[in-house]
C-alpha cells in the first residue's frame, strides 16, 4: 500500500461546478497535510494546509479532514479553467520534516 | 519572494557519465530538499539537509550523493548516470524544520541516453 494514494486522474468537471479531489494515507500518526498544485510544466506551490480534523477555507478552497478514516480531501467551488492542473497531496509523517506526496490528480475544468 | 534557482532546465548526459544539478535558494532557508518527479509516481524524496554540510537520505537515495557546502546550495550528484534515472529532478527549500511550506525551483528535466 502507498503511504499516500490519490486517484491519478483525469477528472473532469464543467465550469462552475465543484472539483472533489480526495487522498487517503496510511500512517495513523500524521499530523500535517497539505495541498499542492502544479500546473503543466511548472512546479508544485502550496495553496492549503490543513493540521486538525474538520474542515478549513481559504477563498474557493475547501480542505476537509478525517483522520479517524485517514483521508484529507480538497473541494474546489466554482471551478475555473484556471483552475486545470495537477493536485499534490502531501502528508508529514511522523519522522521529522519529511513530506510524503501523493501521485497527484490531474482536474481539468471544461468551459 | 523566495528564489529556488536550479542551473539547468533541460539536461542530456550519457550513460556512465557523472551528472551534478545544482540548486540555490535566497532566502536563507535552513532546510533543502531533492525530489525526482515521474509519470503516475508523484514526486520522491531523494535526499535532504537541515543545515550546511548535513545530509540524509530521503526514500530512493541509491545512486545519488548531495552536497552542501553552503547553506544556500544544494547539489545532488549522480555518480554514475543511467537510463532509469532520466526523469525530471525538482530543489525545494523551506525556512526550517516542521515548516512544511516548500518552495520549489523550475526543475531541471534530465535525460540520460
């Protein structure tokens, strides 16, 4: 099993509906979890972080957290074409600094 | 802003051949990170380094070394390149320890023929 998985992709949504991208881990005692996104040929920036269960905003950003289930996921409201890329999920293990990514999930929103 | 500046963008080196790419962040980042991205593998943890001259070996080490010298540069050394290791290498810093935000520099795609 990957420490952490995310379903690769693509998805594809309409513009203006919301993008539903989901990760699930396996280390029980992660504690920091994050999202980034990477569009095509560029590198990875960080657009949520999020530390306890629950849900956390940030403009049309939802990250929601449970870690009873393992699984850190990332709502997009509103999509945009903009918003097309490649999402990195990324948990902090429990060894240090160290951050474990996801294979990623491409989302491509349709005009 | 912060600046991840890695040397080259795009590289072609020949089997057997030693390879250094070389990564150098402005922000006065304790920690720098080498990562190598593939298709449906997501980025992997080469090596990293906490502070100047220390290293540790991130989930593939094998058949790479590091070098830090300076806190500002990171290089990753492939000793002996081969064609499984042609893939696209990504230099991440971050201001220290527990701060997960990663900065990441441009990557540098190399191939090894």
């Amino acid at each position: 099993q990957k420490e952490v998985e995310q379903n690769s992709g693509p998805l594809s949504v309409p513009e203006g509906a919301i993008a539903s991208l989901n990760c699930t881990y396996s280390d029980r005692v992660s504690q920091s979890f994050f999202w980034y996104r990477q569009y095509s040929g560029k590198s990875p920036e960080l657009i949520m972080s999020i530390y306890s269960n629950g849900d956390k905003e940030d403009g049309r950003f939802t990250a929601q957290l449970n870690k009873a289930s393992q699984y850190v996921s990332l709502l997009i409201r509103d999509s945009q074409p903009s918003d097309s890329a490649t999402y990195l999920c990324a948990v902090r293990g429990n060894q240090g600094g160290k951050l474990i990514f996801g294979q990623g999930t491409e989302l491509s929103v349709k005009p | 802003d912060v600046k991840v500046t890695q040397s080259s963008r795009y590289l072609v080196k020949r089997t057997g051949e030693k390879v250094f790419l070389e990564c150098v962040q402005d922000m006065d980042h304790e920690n720098m990170f080498w990562y190598r991205q593939d298709p449906g593998l997501g980025l992997r943890l080469i090596y990293f380094s906490y502070d100047v001259k220390m290293k540790e070996k991130g989930d593939i080490p094998e058949g790479y070394s590091v070098s830090r010298e300076k806190k500002e540069r990171f290089s990753l050394i492939l000793e002996s390149a081969s064609t499984n290791q042609t893939s696209m290498y990504l230099c991440a810093s971050s201001l220290r320890q527990g701060r997960e935000k990663l900065f990441f520099g441009s990557g540098t795609q190399l191939s090894v023929l």
